[in-house]
C-alpha cells in the first residue's frame, strides 16, 4: 500500500509539472516577441534574489540561453547556461560576492539571480544558442554602501528630491513588510529605490512611466553625473505591534504536568523552535543567517531575551560596531569573544523560526616546541635581526677607528747634533 501511495504521488507531481509547463505555453502563446528587441527595466537592491521570466518566445523553440552584456553593443558576453538544458543552483549554499557564474540559476525558461551584487547590474537577453534574442532586460542593481537610514521614530524624514537642470531624482518606496515580531514590539521596513526623470533618457528602453528610470539604468545618458551619488537608495524604519496568531493549547493535564516540570527543573524555557549548535573559535568573524529569509523578508534577530532592534544594531548606526545587522537581515558578529556566548533566535515575517546556539571554547595556552612553524618563523627573524644589530655595530666601530687613525697627529723626531762632543777637562 505504500509503495502504491508513493507511485500515485510521483504521478500527481509528473502531472502537475506537465500542467505548469503546458501554462507557461499557454502565456508565450499570447505574448509576441517585439520586432525590435527593447530592455525592461528593473530595480533591485544589493543582496537581494530577483527572478527574469523569459516573456516571449517561438513555441518550436524548448529551451533558451541567457546572456548578460555589462555595456550594450560589448563584446564581452557572458553565457548562463550551457547548452543543453538548464543549470540548476542551490540557493542555501550561495555566498554573497561570489561570481554571478555561481548565483543563478534557470527555472520554467526564467534567469533566477541569487543574492545580486551591483557588479550584476546590465543587459539580460533571453534567446536561443544561436544568437537570436527574443527579450531583454536593463536591471539595475543599487549598492547599499551609502544606503541612507531613516527612523520615523526618531522624528527622521526621507530624503527629498534633488532637481537638477535636466533631470529630476527621487525615491520610489515598495510596500511596508510585515512587523517582524509578534506579541511584542517589532519594527517594520520600508525599502525605497532610486529613480530618475528626464525627457533625456534613450528610447530603446522600456519604463513603467514614460521619461522615468531607475537611476542606475544604462537608459541614463552618459554625460550625466554619477545619479547614485546625488540620491542614494534609502530604508525607512518604525515600529510596530502585531498580535501572534492562535497556536492549539495542549490538553490540561499535559500543561500542568509541563508546568511542574519547569519549577522543579528551575530552566529557563526556550521557544519551540529548531536550535543549530556551533562552536566559534575566538577573534573570528561570525556571519548567521535565518533559515529560508531573505533581504526582501521581515526578519529580526535576539540575543537569548534581548531584542536587537535595528534602531540600535542596524549596520552604520554607530561606529566601530561589533554585533549588528546588515541590510541583506544577516547578523554579523565581528572578533567573536568569549561573552558573545548565547543562543540567537531568529524572527521571520513575525514568527519565531530557529535559534542558533553559540559556543566560544576557551582556547588554553599551549607550550611551543622549537618545530613549531611559529617557533621556526620566530627565531629566524630574531637571528636575522640579530645579525643586522651586530653588523651595525661592527660597521659604526670600525668606522670610528678609521676616523680616528685619520685624524692622530704626525710627532716630529728632534734634530740629531753631528758635531762630537769634546769633553773638558778641570
């Protein structure tokens, strides 16, 4: 009977990819590929994961080839596929700066770009291995370096718009995300994109409204100053209170059993949640992040019962910051000390998903032996510095020596009398 269930659920899976794939048909029939290829544009923040639907294709045509152009018109092309078949990535083992080769990944004929960087930022073309493109897009991938912070709490404001004599900058906020907490106080996020107006901009690009783009896109004409450093991409911050949705009561036999449990064991009640044991050297560099979160979600972070609000642990907030929290909703724990030991608990679009247990060993003095590599490093250089002291020694006295022969005296003999003598007599 199991192995039946099993079959008839592998069929249902086979039918409802086939039904998915005969839908993604059923759109492409619709939609006609432009007889002049134009680029979409589109506006992402750095670290975050974006996805580029192939829209328009021949319906001959099974599988397609993306291509990426830093510049239009580049010789340099870069291939994201081979030409076979998709190439399939996964996404948990993504790290953040690595090449694009090994961020992307193509689902259902869509470009899925894991954790994009502002080195991402150009032309896509969806086409065929032989060179014929169907669509395109101008993505625009805004850094965060210089991301501007404004907490509404605070009484802070956005930035405002910057005009200019041939063009006009201002930001374009998405939606607030969720309360990242529930049943206590939580904050909530607000991310906003640069964007640019002008009657400047070249025609082959393709906007939401007319004379209006992000303001990285290759649309912007090129004598233009560098927009991103006139108006930079900005976060909105406030907070928030949201109550946590009802969970089914244990009977209350189990509870009162529960509860004299906990007073007799006299620990402290951790949340029901999965919990990631690791064990971090001291003087490292701890990155954690939340399971299944991305920098588009509502994220928070504790320490044990501490809430690390990004009003105080928002990366910039303050200098020299060990413990705090990207944009990308990492946290970041830098020079990990023995009293950064703690379980870390991470909250996801308001719920309390994992925790995170970490261990920082007490690293006990261990005696050197003279084959130690650190041993052998130490007492070449002190040889070596060693002999240089010696040397210069050596080299001022003999200097000195040298000066002073130089400098002695010449002692001149006293005239020799050659006339002898004659002795007297009395």
């Amino acid at each position: 009977m199991r192995l039946l269930g099993a079959t008839i659920l592998l069929s249902l899976v086979d039918v409802l990819q086939a039904y998915a794939i005969e839908k993604k048909g059923d759109v492409f029939k619709k939609m006609a590929c432009p007889a002049f290829l134009v680029f979409e544009n589109v506006a992402y923040m750095a670290d975050m994961t974006f996805e580029l639907p192939c829209k328009c294709k021949p319906e001959e045509t099974s599988s397609v080839v993306w291509y990426f152009q830093k510049n239009l018109h580049s010789h340099e092309t870069t291939v994201l596929t081979d030409f076979n078949g998709t190439v399939i990535v996964d996404s948990s083992h993504i790290r953040t700066g690595s090449d694009l080769l090994k961020r992307f990944s193509i689902r259902m004929f869509s470009l899925i770009v894991f954790r994009a960087q502002a080195g991402d930022s150009g032309h896509y073309l969806c086409g065929t291995k032989e060179g014929l493109f169907f669509y395109g897009y101008d993505v625009d991938v805004q850094p965060t370096r210089q991301i501007t912070v404004a907490f509404l709490d605070n009484d802070e404001h956005v930035q405002e718009d910057y005009r200019g004599e041939e063009f006009t900058l201002f930001t374009t906020f998405w939606d607030w995300s969720r309360c990242d907490r529930c049943g206590v106080r939580g904050e909530q996020r607000r991310i906003g994109l640069c964007y640019v107006q002008s009657a400047q901009l070249k025609p082959r690009y393709r906007t939401a409204l007319p004379n209006v783009t992000s303001c990285g896109s290759r649309a912007v004409p090129a004598r233009f100053p560098s927009l991103l450093r006139l108006h930079s991409p900005e976060v909105a911050v406030r907070s928030c209170l949201a109550p946590c949705p009802e969970k089914e009561v244990p009977e209350e036999g189990v509870q009162s059993i529960s509860n004299i449990v906990f007073k007799v064991g006299k620990k402290p009640r951790l949340p029901n949640v999965p919990i990631q044991y690791h064990r971090q050297p001291q003087k490292t560099n701890l990155v954690i992040s939340c399971p299944g979160a991305g920098p588009e979600h509502a994220v928070a972070w504790d320490k044990g019962s501490v809430r690390l609000y990004r009003s105080h642990y928002l990366v910039g907030v303050r200098k020299h910051m060990r413990l705090f929290i990207d944009h990308g909703n990492h946290l970041h724990l830098q020079r990990v000390r023995r009293r950064d030991k703690a379980t870390y608990f991470c909250w996801r679009e308001g719920e309390l998903v994992a925790g995170f247990q970490l261990t920082v060993p007490y690293e006990p003095r261990r005696q050197r032996s003279p084959a130690d590599p650190e041993s052998i490093f130490v007492m070449r250089t002190v040889g070596i510095c060693f002999a240089i002291i010696i040397g210069i020694f050596f080299l001022i006295h003999m200097s000195r020596y040298s000066y002073l022969l130089l400098r002695k005296p010449t002692i001149a003999a006293p005239p020799q009398d050659t006339q002898t003598p004659r002795a007297t007599l009395t």
